[in-house]
C-alpha cells in the first residue's frame, strides 16, 4: 500500500522555502538499511510555476533496470516524465533508454492504472526516474521493477498525497 508523503524540508533558510525538496523515507544509521526500498524527493516549484511538482526516484545504493512509475489510468495532469541526474528536476525523456509505456490495465480487485518506465540502470549518485505532474496531484504514484522488459512493476513502493483520502492499491 502506498504511504503518505513526508513533507521534509531540508532548509532553514527563508529564500528557500519558494523552491525546496522534500523526502519520503529516511535511511536508518542503526539498522543500515533503508524504511522505504527506494530513495523519493518531491521538487517544487518546478520551472518557476507553483503547482508543478517533480517527484524523484532512485534506488538507496546500487543500480536499478527497468523502472517504472505507475499512476492511476485516469490521471491526465502528467506533464513530462524521464531520467535525470540526480537532485534535478528536469527530467529528458529522449534520454530514457527502451521507454515503456503502457495501456490501462486493471490491477486484480483494484483500480485502472498505467505504467511508463526505463531501461536505464538508476542510480543514488547519478541517474534518478523523475514524474512531473502539474495541478491536482494523482491520488498515488506508485514505482517499481519490472522483471520482463516490457513488463508491469513486480512490486510496488509508492506514495499517496495527504490531500487525498482515499485508500489506494
């Protein structure tokens, strides 16, 4: 089930709280491992406009192949989606090595949803997947794995938008 956004806001300083970052998930020093299976940033504004977010995604440590964002079929505020180094907000979608897009698929019991994703191996270092939506947020945007290269996610991490009450897949 996708978890809540955490709004963490790395900056104290007043000029930057127009234009900062926030963190899903928090790497644990005592149980070297991570809460969340992957690394998430949310961006905003992005482009200078107020209600464009970016949300970026990267695996904690290693590489990561055939990534793939998964949003509800119906969403239509998605304004552009690709891989970008990472701590950008900025993603090229020319850039995306093999693109995946998918038709709407109904998950077993659940809502319609579509996927778009990469071949790109991701990394925490230097390439991250980045969603950029515009407006009303999607109720959940879920990533993952595939373990086919035109395949769905094998599993889901994601996270909902506190604006929303739903419950979510």
């Amino acid at each position: 089930m996708p978890r809540p956004a955490e709004n963490i806001c790395p900056s104290n300083n007043a000029e930057a709280s127009r234009d900062h970052i926030h963190s899903h998930g928090v790497y644990s020093q005592t149980r070297q491992q991570a809460e969340t299976r992957y690394r998430w940033q949310i961006h905003h504004p992005v482009d200078g406009i107020k209600d464009r977010v970016a949300v970026e995604v990267s695996p904690w440590n290693g590489l990561l192949p055939r990534w793939r964002f998964i949003i509800p079929a119906d969403y239509d505020g998605m304004v552009r989606w690709g891989v970008a180094r990472s701590g950008s907000d900025d993603p090229d979608h020319e850039a995306v090595r093999r693109p995946v897009t998918s038709e709407p698929v109904q998950l077993m019991d659940g809502p319609d949803v579509k996927w778009v994703g990469g071949h790109n191996p991701l990394s925490a270092s230097s390439l991250s997947a980045v969603f950029v939506f515009q407006g009303e947020p999607p109720h959940y945007l879920g990533f993952g794995q595939a373990a086919e290269p035109d395949g769905p996610p094998a599993s889901v991490e994601g996270i909902y938008f506190q604006a929303h009450h739903h419950s979510h897949p």
